[in-house]
C-alpha cells in the first residue's frame, strides 16, 4: 500500500507541470482556435536563457528567470505582430503551419548556439526531500507542483475576476460579437500568445532544473496531447484535471509495468474516455458535417 501511495502522490505531483503544459497549449487554441506546435521549443528556449543568465552571466536564478520571462514575453509580442496578425482569416491551416515553421528555427538556432549536450541548470526550488513513513517524495517535485498550482490559481483567478480575463473569455467565445462589445480583438490575441509564451518558460525551467537541459526538452511537450485530447482542447478546467489523471496513470504504470509503459499507458486510458466522450471530459461539444 505505501508503494502504490508513494506512485500515486508522485504522479499527482508531477501533473502538476504537465497542467502548465496543457495550459500553454490551451490558451492558444481556445482563444485562436490553432494548435500551437512551437511550445515544446518555446518552453525549451526559456529554459536556456534562463541558463545563459544563471551560469554564463553568473545572475542570481531569480534574476535570471525574470530576465528569461521578459524575454520570451517580448518575443511572443514581436511574432505574433509580424508572423501570425499577417495570417489572420486565412484558414487555421495557414496558422498551425506557421507554427510548426517557428518550431524548427527555434530548435535549429538552440542547436547552433548550445549543441545538443546535457546541462544542468541551478534549481529555484529546494531539493530536500519529503519523508512521510515510508514514502519518500523529492523537494522538486513537490516544489514544481506548489509553483504549478499558484500559477495556475492565479490564471483561473485572472480569467474569472478580471476585467482583461473576461474579455480573453469573450474573444475566445466569439470574436465578432466581442469585437462589436468593444473588445480589442488583435490585444487579445497577442496577449494570448505572451500569456502562453510564459507559462511554457516557467515549465521548462521548472523541467530543465530538476532533470536536467537539453534540446530534447522540447519533445516533453508533445507527450502532454494526452491531456490536452482527455480534458478537451478549448477547456483550461479540463486541461487541469486532465493532466493530474495522465501524471498519475504514467507513474502507475510506470512503477508496476516499467518505464516504458509511460508512452503507452496513458494514451489506452485516453482512448477509453474519447470512445464515450469524444470531446474530452470538459470539452464544448460541437456537431460538424463530414
């Protein structure tokens, strides 16, 4: 028992920055409509700024993660101003390719300066460990969940109560009827993809600190579709929850079944719940003519 509650809690934990994941992710297709295949580089290049700050520019980690957050905020401004605003009404087609075009250049230009060794980053969080009896519970991967939550409470907060919150809300529920309210549509959507920008800077560098920095970082992002498809893609709710059921399927699975089921596992269960539900546990149901 103490076994299965040690993998449980692990899992719980760890889903934590899966949900930071997800969320990146979310923001983007609910408030465009647009799956956004750059997160996994996005979340990759703020981890090594954030490098390149701590260690190359020897800045205290708290500085150097500012700095990285700033830096990939100010970027999101720039891309969304020159690549992606030139492509709106164009079919989301002409979007997602944009996208997957601004993955390979972020990924090739992170290979051209730092190769593709192994780093180790400094931690934010303490690495002392959480002994409860007979489990054993790592102070990073407890400290990754504690950051992942007040973030993500502070967004839940932000999209409910304030007044920016609500009109993202609104442009992503229906641009035309926000637009004639009043709602800057082209604020919005840059916000979005700041807003998405920072969320996968804080996950890549709670990542990279705790296991370690290289360019396959950005190939964690891919294994988060599990969540995004259970909780469905437009529901930040279900991105959240979701993510917190795929952590802990993965380490189950991982622990009596071997790591190797971790790339399997999940996506069984996913499949179960799409048969039944095939929007997702909290997706917006929709009917379309094939």
């Amino acid at each position: 028992m103490s076994e299965f509650l040690e993998y449980s809690l692990l899992g719980l934990l760890s889903g934590g920055v899966i949900a930071l994941i997800a969320l990146s992710f979310v923001l983007i297709y609910k408030g465009t409509g647009v799956v956004n295949f750059a997160v996994g580089e996005v979340m990759m290049l703020g981890a090594y700024l954030y490098y390149a700050g701590a260690v190359s520019f020897e800045l205290p980690p708290w500085l150097a993660f500012v700095i990285a957050m700033l830096a990939i905020g100010a970027s999101a401004v720039v891309v969304e101003r020159l690549v992606l605003r030139p492509l709106s009404g164009q079919p989301a087609v002409a979007v997602l390719m944009a996208t997957i075009g601004m993955a390979s250049i972020i990924h090739g230009g992170v290979e051209a300066v730092w190769g593709g060794d192994t780093y180790t980053p400094p931690t934010l969080l303490p690495r002392t460990p959480i002994i409860m009896g007979d489990i054993l519970i790592p102070g990073t991967v407890l400290g990754n969940f504690a950051v992942a939550a007040v973030l993500i409470g502070g967004f839940l907060a932000f999209f409910r109560y304030s007044k920016t919150g609500i009109a993202l809300r609104a442009t992503a529920s229906d641009q035309v009827t926000a637009s004639a309210l009043g709602i800057n549509i082209n604020y919005s959507q840059r916000l979005t993809w700041v807003l998405s920008g920072l969320v996968g800077t804080v996950a890549g560098v709670l990542i990279a600190s705790s296991a370690g920095l290289s360019p396959l970082l950005a190939s964690a992002a891919l294994g988060v579709f599990a969540a995004i498809i259970l909780g469905g893609m437009d529901s930040v709710l279900g991105a959240i929850v979701a993510s917190l059921i795929v952590g802990w399927v993965e380490a189950i699975g991982a622990g009596y079944l071997g790591g190797k089921s971790r790339d399997v596992v999940p996506y069984v269960v996913v499949l179960a719940v799409l048969i039944v539900r095939p929007y997702g546990l909290f997706g917006t149901r929709g009917i379309e003519r094939l």
